[in-house]
C-alpha cells in the first residue's frame, strides 16, 4: 500500500466535516430528521462524524489499492470534491429557499444558478491544487479552458434542474421543496461524468 500522505489525509476530512454542515440547510428544509424520528441536534451530529469518517475511509481504501491502478485515488478525490460541491451547491439553494420561501419559478433558477457558481469556485481551487495537483498561480490558458469546460456543465446543470423542477413537476404525494432538492441532485449526477472528464483532460492536463 502507498504510504498515506499526511497532509492529503487531513483535507479529506476537513472536507467531510464541512460536507455535514452543508447538509444541515437541505435536512432542515425537507424536515428529513422528523421523518426519521432523530432529533435536529442529534441528526446534525451524525451527519458531521459520519460525513467526515466516510470522506476518510474513502481516501484511505482509494490509497490502498492505488499501488496497481494510481487512477484510483485521483478519481477518488475527485469524487470527494464532488460530493462537496454537490453538498455546496445544494445547502447553499436549500438556505435560499428557507430564507425566501421561493421553491420554483424563476426565482428557483436563479438560486441554483448562484449555488452552482460557489460550488464551481471551490471545485477549481480543490481540484487544481488537491485532486489532480497542478501546482503554481492560475494561468490564463487554464483558466479559459476552465471557464469553457464549467460554461458547459453549468447549463447541463441549470438545464437539467429546472427541467426537473418547472417542466416536469413534483410527481403526487412529493413536497415541492423535496422535489426541489432532488431536481438539483439529478443535475449534480448528469454533470458527474462531464466534469470529470473536462478537468481531466482539458483544464488540469500535464
């Protein structure tokens, strides 16, 4: 097994604790921890250690099998950065529709278009300088490739959720905030594969 990189390690989980207090916003919004019959407060301590210990956990099984395939732990931490940005994107409109009370519409839109663009940022930083270790100052070049490859994958996910949302609907018997949540969620897995291969080969490329 490759020897664990001390540093690397304590990113996954600072990156797993920050990943359960995103969750909060999303849990509190669609009420998920009544429906379980936990506690908010009990909820949100679960969600911190169990979120921490999987982001972790996962780093430390992609490094042990990363000696045969070194892919493996790249695409490990690519996926923890996007389980993040997924977190980011979604606790940031979960917090917007709370504070405004707006689940659909335009005003919809226009919140998963901003939480996108925050959850955009953080992937650039964590994947150039974390997932696939470009080091030095941003460069022009990789920022328009960047910002091509992101453009992209901003309108699969905007395109997506909203279609999700204000064209197909809520199907009966689902809340619309819910539906809100899980039209954002299928977004983030349409745009997984697209953005994967955009830093890979396009933005971050040796």
């Amino acid at each position: 097994m490759n020897q664990v990189n001390k540093k690397d390690f304590l990113i996954s989980v600072i990156i797993g604790f920050a990943a359960g207090l995103l969750i909060l916003p999303i849990v509190r919004n669609i009420n998920l921890n009544a429906k379980l019959n936990i506690g908010f407060a009990q909820f949100s301590f679960l969600a911190v250690i169990g979120l921490t210990a999987l982001t972790s956990v996962t780093y430390w099984l992609a490094l042990k099998f990363s000696g045969r395939m070194p892919a493996i732990l790249q695409f490990a931490k690519f996926l923890i950065v996007g389980g993040l940005n997924f977190l980011i994107d979604l606790g940031i409109l979960n917090l917007l529709i709370n504070l405004t009370d707006i689940s659909s519409g335009t005003g919809y839109s226009a919140f998963k278009a901003m939480s996108f663009l925050v959850a955009v940022i953080n992937s650039y930083f964590l994947n150039k300088y974390w997932t696939f270790k470009v080091l030095g100052v941003p460069k022009t070049g990789e920022f328009i490739k960047f910002f091509t490859v992101n453009l992209i994958g901003f309108g699969i996910n905007v395109s997506t959720a909203s279609l999700v949302v204000n064209v197909i609907g809520a199907p009966g018997g689902v809340s619309v905030k819910l539906w809100a949540s899980a039209g954002a969620a299928i977004a983030s897995m349409v745009g997984l594969i697209w953005n994967f291969i955009g830093m890979k080969f396009v933005v971050f490329k040796k």
